[in-house]
C-alpha cells in the first residue's frame, strides 16, 4: 500500500488503523534535573521540541506534554488525598508522548532517540490496551 494507490484520507486512515498506541513515559532523576543551568534546561526543552517534530513528521506522535513537578496522590479504598512532591522519590516522571507505531520494536527504536536519556533520564513503554467495540 502507498500513498499514490489511494486518495490522501483513506491513506491516512488506513495507516492509522494498522498502528498500535503506546504511551512512553519519561522517569526524570530528580537531583540531577535541579542541577541543570537555565542553558542547559533551555537545551533540553528544544531538544524536546525538535524530537517532537521529527516523530510529528514520521506519522508517530499523537501527543506529548511535560508534567509539573508538584502532584496529587490519592490511595485506597479511603481516598486519602497528599500532596506532593514526594520527597523518598529519587525520579519523577517529567513527562509523556504518546506514540502510534507499527509493532513494539518500532516504539523502542524512536525512544532510543528521546532526549531525556541525555541529562540521565530513563523512558518507559507502556502498550495501549485495545478493547473490542
């Protein structure tokens, strides 16, 4: 199948319903996270931004945002609710894509290229569960 056997829409249709979602996670270490410089954090965001583009380009991005360091927990049957930053945590998680590839290996290959792995950082896939309509 290629892009001049079918009008554009149905093209990217059929792409579509072929590609499996992924969400891919980003575990920032938190000590060193805070010892970047504003340089470095500068860096870091447009490494982001040019990453996200070159997956938007491909046809793999869905989605993608980084996350505020403060957060809610809330556990149990009771609902109790605490505020974070939870100190005994030596990582956070800084941020999130989600991702549509072909298989899994796909996933892992563009996630080798994401630039948290650069100040230490360390991603996580996890599949989309696909429910029967």
């Amino acid at each position: 199948m290629s892009k001049k056997d079918y009008p554009n829409c149905l093209y990217i249709e059929l792409k579509l319903l072929t590609m499996k979602k992924y969400l891919l996670l980003l575990h920032e270490d938190i000590e060193q996270m805070q010892k970047l410089s504003p340089k470095e954090m500068e860096e870091l965001t447009n490494s982001h931004m040019a990453w996200a583009e070159k997956l938007g380009e491909s046809g793999h991005l869905i989605s993608g945002e980084g996350l505020e360091e403060n957060n809610v927990q809330i556990s149990g049957k009771d609902c109790i609710v605490k505020d974070g930053t939870f100190l005994e945590s030596k990582e956070m998680i800084g941020g999130y894509y989600l991702l549509q590839a072909k298989d899994l290996d796909t996933v892992i290959e563009l996630a080798k290229g994401c630039p948290c792995h650069l100040w230490g950082g360390t991603t996580e896939i996890r599949p989309i569960m696909e429910y029967e309509k």
